[in-house]
C-alpha cells in the first residue's frame, strides 16, 4: 500500500501543472468513492471470503487519496500564505493537518 501511495503521490505531482489542481482533486475523489463503493459493496454483499474485492477497494481508495487530497492539500497550504509569514503559517498548518488526519 506505501509502495502505490508513493507511486502515485509522485505521478500526481509530476501533473498538476499540466492537468490543473481542480481536475486532479475531482479525478481523486472520484477514485476514493469508487473504492469506498466497492469495499461497502463487498461488506454487504457477503463475500467476506473474497479477499481480491477487499484490496482492491483499499488500493483505489489510496490512489484516490493520493491523487487528490494528498497532494493538492499540501500545494493549496503552501501558496495560501503571504511570504511575510509563511514559514510560521505552514507550521501551524501542518500540525492542524497532522492531527486531523491522526
């Protein structure tokens, strides 16, 4: 899963000067419903023996985070700021994220 988050991470930084941040935000939340889909499908559908649904659904799921929030929120957070106080501003921001996400 670390492997495909950082594969991912790095493609998806490499295209957001070309495809735009929009579209790479759209295009990864659509990734991570799709997963979060199919994981619920699965639970529900009693085919808890079928292993294949279960990481798949959590590999899209973590392609879909990584394409979209995982790295245009750290782009977004880091030219909101004024350069002035951007150092302290991106600090209080990372430990806001950190915890957020813990």
């Amino acid at each position: 899963v670390s492997i495909v988050n950082s594969v991912f991470v790095i493609l998806s930084t490499s295209f957001l000067d070309n495809r735009g941040r929009k579209n790479l935000l759209l295009l990864g939340i659509s990734i991570t419903i799709l997963g979060t889909f199919i994981l619920s499908v699965g639970f529900f559908s009693g085919q808890g023996r079928v292993i294949s649904i279960y990481l798949t659904s959590c590999l899209l799921t973590t392609i879909g985070f990584s394409v979209g929030f995982g790295t245009v929120g750290w782009l977004l957070s880091s030219e909101m700021f004024p350069t002035k106080i951007r150092g302290q501003a991106l600090s209080i921001s990372t430990i806001a994220r950190n915890t957020c996400e813990f």
